[in-house]
C-alpha cells in the first residue's frame, strides 16, 4: 500500500484543489510532489499541516504549468531529521530511479525534504536531480550559500524542539539524578534525602537517586567473582543461582546468561549511570512488512555520566569484560565437534586465527579429519593472495595431544607457575602499553574531529557528493585501524588482574586436577580440559611450515608437534 492511501481525508482536500484530476495547470507538464509533517499525530483529519502544503503545492504548479495527479503525490508522517526510515520519501527515490511518468517535483519548503542542514538536504537534492528531477520550491532558494542559509535555520529550529522536549530528562540527568523509568538489580530508588518509594513524604519520582540494595548487590558481586577469580562461564553461575533458589529481577522467572551478560556489561555496577544513551529509530521490518521502533545508542559525547554508589570496584568490572571478549572467542557451544584448542590458536605465518574443520572425504566412514586451518584461507582470492600465508593443515590428533602433554607437566609443577605469573605482570611494561593506548586515543579523537569538518563542509557547499564520500572512506579506513589498535593494547592492559588472587586460583584448580588422579593419558572431561588450557594459556602460535607451536600466557614455551614431537621435561621458556 502506498503512503498516499493512509491518508482518505487528504483526498478529498486533494479534490477540492484539482481540476481535471490534478493540481496545478491541467494543461501542465506531468510533476510529482512531496509533502510531509513530523508525526502521526499532525498528519491526522483536521490538522492543518497537510493541507497547508497541498494548497502551496497547487499554487507554485500553477505558477509553474506543471499538473500533479493524485498517484504522483509521495506523503510521509515522519521526522524530517533522518530519511532512511520515511516510506513516502523512500517510495519517490525509488520511482525516479525508473521511469516515473514524471521530470518535476514540487515541494513546500526545504525543510520538508529534510532538517538535517548538515549532508542530508545536499545528499537528497543531488539524489534527485541525478535522476533528471527539477526540483521547485513553494519558497525558492536562489543559490549553495542561501540553502545552506535556509537549511542553517531550519535544522536549528527542529533542534530546538527536540531539546524542549527532552530538556527535563536532561536537566534531571545533569543536575546528577537518575533518569531510569524502573530500578536496576542491586538497587533501589531513593530521594536525596534518602527516603525510598515505600516513604510517603519522599520525592524520589522528580528528586530520583540510587542506593544500594544489600541483598541484591551480594548476589552482584557473586557473579563477578565467580567470572573473574573463580572461572566460572555466565550458564555456570545462572544454573548456580537457579539451583539455589535465588530469585532473578522483575519479570524474569529464572536466571539466564541473557539476563548475566547485560548485567556484567553495565558500568551501572562500577558506579556510573549513564543517561541520554539511546534514541527510538523507525526500521523496515521486511518480516512484518512495516516500519517498528528500535532502540540504537546515541555516540558516548551524548552520554550523561550520573555518578551512583558502586557495587563492585573499577578493576573487577574491566576484568568482566576482558573475561566476556576470552569467553566468547573461545566458545564450543555449537560445534558439532569437540575441538580441544578453538580459540586459543593463531598462526605463525600471517597472524589470523586458526580455525576448526573437517577434512578428508564426506559420508559416512570415508576418512573425515579433524584439522584447523588458517581463517586467511577462507578469504577472498584477492585476500590471501595480498595476505600470503601458505600454512598447511594442521590436524588436531597431531596437535592437541602436544599441547596437552605440556599442560598435564604443569599440574605437577606449581613453582612454575608462580614464578611465570610474577615475570608476566611486571610493572614496567604494563607503563609503556598506557603510553601507548594514551597516544591512539588521542589520533583517533583527531580523526573524529576531521571526519566533523568534512560534513560540515558538504553541508555548506564546499564539497560535491563525491569528494565528500571520498573524504569520508579515507577517514573511515584510518578511524578503523585506529580503534583495532586501541582494542588490543586495552586487552593486554586489562590482563593485570590481582596477581595473589589468580596465582591462588590457578594452583587451586591444578591442585584439584592432581588429587582427581590424572593418569599417564591425561584423560579428563573436555570441560576441564579447556578449563585447565583456559588458565594457563592465553594464545597458542602455530607454524605449519617448522610443525612448531609457542605457548603464550602464565607459561611461555615453544614446542614441536606431530608424530615424532619429543617428550620432553617441563620447564621455564623452553
């Protein structure tokens, strides 16, 4: 159904207006027309907005002997600040890339094509004419500098119905109230004066604050001490809490690692709310075959910090999330396998993970392999010719019991891995890595602040469609490499965790293996298994070519692997 049909009343207005079926000169060239206003609730029978624009319309085809008829009219009830999410506008970009029936568009104003002064007005206007549009405006601009005057004046306008709008939820925030509808776990709402809902005289809806809920905040930070110091995966500690009764928060009948996960992600628990993070956006939803409200989250410049009592402190929360990055990484949860070393291998070669496979022949009993491969051969041709790497496959019946015979040594060597954690957390280096991240942080902002100017340029003229977008994949590109490099001098910057804490967990956990037994074959549960190499092992590097690997993480050796690799004693670097 086209946007026009949502809108019956409007046809009669339309019919009022036309003569011969169309607004304008009867006599005219074939035209289209586009009118929008800026919510449902305007575009409803008896608003004036719509017929307002219509009876403009009519009077600037008149002027301009173009004839509208009603199938060429494109309506939309939607925001004229963003424009991928108007259906009406969508239909008419679409029709003109066709052939329309039409070579003219008449609209009212600037701004109901869009608000958004910055690239947006250009970017339609060019759209438009590209594809042999001639625009007319009921109020014309008669040159670059004027639309960007117009347009200047129209976004400031829309700016400042949208800040009137949201100014109370942002003057609450920025006076350092909370501005959430309904209470996170582990707290409660209260007033200033710390009077809570159940209080008559508090004023915690306007005057809104958090305070900590005791019984609640234990179990919070249960769950990231049993994340970080104690090793556990988020299904381990949801089936933990369901088994002890523990109630979850609010609707929620059970715990769920979809309940966890949020949880351990929110800053909330470190001692920082953050407000004005989101923003509803209309999608297409091709399932439903409508526009549904999604939520998306507004750049971390908008963000309002609301300082809250903490839960957990600052370097147990970004031990969380360094725990989340490994754990996801290194999941098995769909693999129809069981692949001992998923996650933790990468190559020697080109630096890519490995990655888990099958090879050999398909069916049943035709001599399928368990095997891990570089990810740099699933690339495209152009990839991994500019890419290079000729690592063979590896198979894991040579690998992993290598790897593993290392690690059953380990369980019998504690002084190693005490003396290992000391040398691996020295201070000195951890200094020069915040250096570093300091110094990337710094280039990224700059490329931020380019890629800013940019736009604003577009906006006022200065740059055509193409050169902008130039500009903007150049920038884009730099930004992108920038941020990699920041991700991972974060990673190892967030791998200093309590060093008496985890050397007590690690020799904990070896402990237990060793009064399980482990036998000469090393035979245990894969679960324990991955749970023993997830300890001691951060990455293991692997060169195909040499059949050597290296193990990095709380012991650092290198090793040969495959039929004849040698059993060697255990010891430091070797």
């Amino acid at each position: 159904m086209a946007e026009r049909d949502k809108f019956p009343w409007l046809k009669k207005e339309f019919d009022a207006l036309a003569t011969e079926d169309g607004l304008g000169d009867p006599e005219g060239e074939p035209s289209a027309a586009y009118l929008r206003v800026s919510s449902a609730g305007q575009a409803e029978e008896g608003r004036s907005g719509l017929p307002r624009q219509m009876e403009h319309i009519h009077q600037k085809a008149l002027e301009s002997k173009l004839s509208i008829p009603w199938a060429y009219l494109f309506f939309d009830d939607h925001s004229g600040f963003e424009f991928e999410d108007r259906p009406g506008l969508q239909e008419l970009l679409a029709a003109v890339k066709k052939d329309p029936g039409f070579s003219h568009i008449v609209i009212e104003y600037l701004d109901r094509l869009s608000r958004n002064a910055d690239w947006h007005q250009g970017y339609l206007i060019e759209r438009l004419q590209e594809a042999g549009q001639s625009l007319a405006w009921w109020k014309p601009y008669h040159s670059r500098i004027e639309r960007a005057v117009f347009g200047a004046i129209s976004q400031d306008g829309m700016e400042q119905a949208i800040e009137r709008m949201k100014a109370g939820t942002r003057k609450k925030a920025e006076s350092g109230r909370v501005t959430a509808k309904s209470r996170a776990y582990g707290y409660v709402f209260v007033d200033s004066q710390g009077r809570g809902v159940d209080d008559p005289a508090s004023q915690w809806r306007k005057d809104t604050h958090y305070a900590i809920h005791p019984e609640e905040a234990a179990i919070v930070r249960r769950v990231f001490e049993d994340l970080v110091h104690n090793g556990k995966s988020l299904y381990e500690i949801a089936d933990d809490l369901n088994r002890e009764g523990i109630k979850a928060h609010q609707r929620a009948k059970y715990w769920h690692t979809g309940t966890l996960s949020p949880m351990v992600r929110n800053p909330l628990y470190q001692g920082e709310f953050y407000a004005n993070q989101r923003k509803k956006e209309k999608r297409w939803n091709p399932e439903k075959q409508k526009y549904t409200l999604h939520q998306i989250r507004k750049p971390r410049s908008e963000w309002i910090l609301v300082p809250v009592p903490a839960i957990v402190d600052p370097e147990l929360w970004e031990s969380a999330q360094e725990v989340l990055k490994i754990n996801r990484r290194r999941s098995t949860r769909n693999a129809s396998q069981e692949w001992l070393l998923t996650g933790f291998l990468r190559c020697a070669n080109c630096g890519y993970r490995l990655t888990s496979s099958q090879t050999g022949h398909r069916g049943k009993g035709k001599g399928r392999r368990l095997a891990y491969c570089c990810v740099s051969r699933t690339q495209p041709k152009s990839v991994r010719e500019a890419i290079g790497c000729d690592t063979p496959t590896i198979r894991a019946s040579e690998l992993e019991p290598a790897v593993w015979q290392i690690i059953t040594e380990l369980i019998y060597s504690p002084d190693l891995v005490i003396q290992a954690l000391k040398e691996k957390y020295s201070s000195e280096q951890y200094a020069e890595k915040a250096k570093r991240l300091a110094s990337v942080e710094e280039q990224l902002q700059a490329k931020e602040d380019e890629l800013e100017r940019w736009n604003q340029a577009y906006g006022a003229g200065y740059l055509d469609l193409k050169e902008w977008g130039e500009k903007k994949l150049t920038v884009a590109q730099e930004s992108n490499r920038l941020k990699q490099a920041a991700e991972e001098i974060k990673k190892e910057l967030t791998h200093k965790d309590d060093l008496e804490r985890q050397t007590q967990v690690v020799l904990t956990e070896l402990a237990s293996m060793r009064e399980r037994g482990l036998g000469e074959d090393g035979d245990l549960p894969f679960k324990i298994k991955r749970k023993i190499i997830g300890l001691l092992v951060d990455d293991i590097v692997v060169n195909g070519q040499e059949r050597t690997f290296e193990l990095r993480g709380v012991i650092r050796a290198t090793r040969s692997y495959g039929q004849d690799f040698e059993l060697v004693p255990m010891g430091r670097n070797t």
